[in-house]
C-alpha cells in the first residue's frame, strides 16, 4: 500500500513508519522542510503546511493517510498561548488534510487521525468506552472534541475516518514513561497525588499495531480506544514500574506540589480516567501487552 503520515517523525510516527516499511509498504512523510530529508527505499518526504507547498501533485493514488500531527500537550506550561497553539496545530493540519483529500480524484481508502482518550475526560469512578458519545468538560476533552468535529470533514467525502484514542503511550526513549522512570533511578519514586487516578496505558507497540489493524479491517470507523486492557490507578502503576527496575516505591509527591510546577498542565498526571479498547477487542484485535509488568519488563530490560 501507498501511505501517507503527517506527523511521521515522532514518537508514534517514528515507530509507525518503521513498522509499515518493514511489512513492504511505500511510505510519504509530510513534513514541513523536505529539503534536509534524506530518502530512504520506501520512503518519500512531502512538503506541506508552508506557503507555495502543493502535496497532492506527490499523493494521487495514496490509499491510505495517517493525520499524527499537532502540538504536544507536555512541552510546556499550559499559558492561553500555548493552548491556542495545541489547538490550533492540530485543527490547521487536519483542515489541510481535507483540502488535500477533495483534491484527489481517487479519494484514501481510509483516514486515520489520531485523537486522545482526553475526549471523555476525568472521573475515579466512571469507566469509558467508544459508546460515549458526550466529550467532558476540561480543556483537553474540548480540543478533541474540536479535532475530531474537524476530521469528521473528510468522512463527508466518503472516506472511512479513524480516530484513534491514544492513552497513555509506554515508550523506553520518548513519551512521559523516562520521565516516570527517573524519579525511580534516583530512589524518590512514589505515589503522586492521591495514587488514585486510572492510568490507561498502552504499549508503544500495540499503538503501531493497533493503527495498522484499523487500516487493515474496512467495518472499523469512528472513535476507537487504543490503550491496554487493563488500567490501573496510579499507585499501583508505580509500585510495578518500582518492582520492574528493582527500585523502592515510597517517596509521595503531593498534588499540591505538582500543581505549583506545572500549573493547569499538571492534570496530566493528578486527574486520570479508565478506558477500555472494545471496539479493539470486539474487532479482533489481539494486545501484545496486556499486562503492565510484561509491557514494562519489555521496554525497560531490554538492551
């Protein structure tokens, strides 16, 4: 298949990208410099989102495309500048995306945006899943709603559209996992906040998979939850991490404290919610890591 990934040199898009080239796929990064991008067999640089850049000239025929793109939501404190620059990332590619894909006279095969499990927002209680159609209320469920809204754009043109709901990616170089594992190393890792917010995590690998299972499978569209199945609250998610790396879990960060560094940002780790992958499930999808030592152990005791 033909392929295209905006947003194809992070995190995800890394991996992703690696993962489809092995499995003989042809692969177009869209990015905003191709000029300092060296091709590689099987993969081509598309410039876009710069003034005079037309990449439906290299896309024609593209059967399926990838939307990764957009801000990250941990960089940095969440000041009204930096909130409108996480929204407005995110809207301005995916309103490119559908410009692109009207353009085409054979349309994707199928759209895959990417979206977050943000969309429900928080609750200790509650468990979530794909049938919840209302987003909540905080900042991070209003840009989801508004991204997803956006994408839903390309649907009306007849393509199948994906929105993957990431939660929690585990990853040994990128993501929030070292920045969870450092506290650790230095023998102060413990409970943060109350300990009992849901963590719904979801290996890096299940991630790439999982996006290449919904390409794969034409009944799968709509919302779809791509985190593990089984979350945990927090306090046990570090006593495990704790255990994995062979470090004690008993130093507590209050929220107090998280609140006063990172300010709004800090929900990202005192607020949490439960999610549950069953369209995944119901679909077939088989998880490689369906339980946290075993994605851990993985991850961080491998060479």
């Amino acid at each position: 298949m033909k392929i295209a990934i905006a947003g194809g040199t992070g995190l995800v898009g890394s991996a992703l990208t690696d993962y489809l080239v092995d499995k003989g796929h042809h692969i177009y990064i869209l990015t905003r410099n191709s000029s300092n991008k060296k091709e590689k067999p099987q993969i081509m640089y598309v410039e876009w989102l710069q003034t005079g850049s037309v990449p439906e000239n290299s896309l024609e025929g593209i059967d399926a495309i990838i939307n990764l793109a957009g801000e990250s939501i941990n960089s940095s404190r969440w000041t009204k500048q930096q909130k409108r620059k996480i929204i407005e990332s995110r809207l301005s590619a995916t309103k490119e995306m559908h410009r692109i894909v009207n353009t085409m006279q054979k349309k994707p095969e199928v759209f895959v945006n990417a979206s977050a499990i943000g969309y429900y927002g928080t609750s200790l209680n509650e468990t979530f899943t794909e049938k919840k159609t209302t987003p909540g209320s905080d900042f991070l469920a209003s840009t989801v709603f508004s991204w997803e809204k956006e994408a839903e754009q390309i649907k009306e043109l007849g393509v199948r559209t994906v929105f993957t709901r990431f939660g929690i990616v585990l990853d040994k170089n990128e993501g929030a996992l070292p920045k969870m594992v450092l506290p650790y190393k230095m023998f102060v890792g413990g409970k943060i906040g109350s300990g009992d917010q849901w963590m719904s995590w979801v290996h890096i690998k299940d991630v790439v998979c999982a996006i290449a299972f919904c390409i794969d499978n034409k009944e799968i569209e709509g919302p779809v939850n791509v985190t593990a199945p089984t979350p945990l609250p927090m306090k046990d998610f570090g006593k495990i991490l704790g255990s994995v790396i062979s470090r004690p879990h008993w130093f507590p960060t209050p929220g107090f404290a998280l609140k006063l560094a990172l300010g709004e940002m800090s929900e990202l780790v005192l607020k949490g919610q439960k999610v549950l992958p069953v369209k995944l499930e119901e679909s077939g999808y088989n998880f490689f890591y369906n339980q946290l030592e075993d994605a851990l152990s993985n991850i961080l005791q491998s060479k």
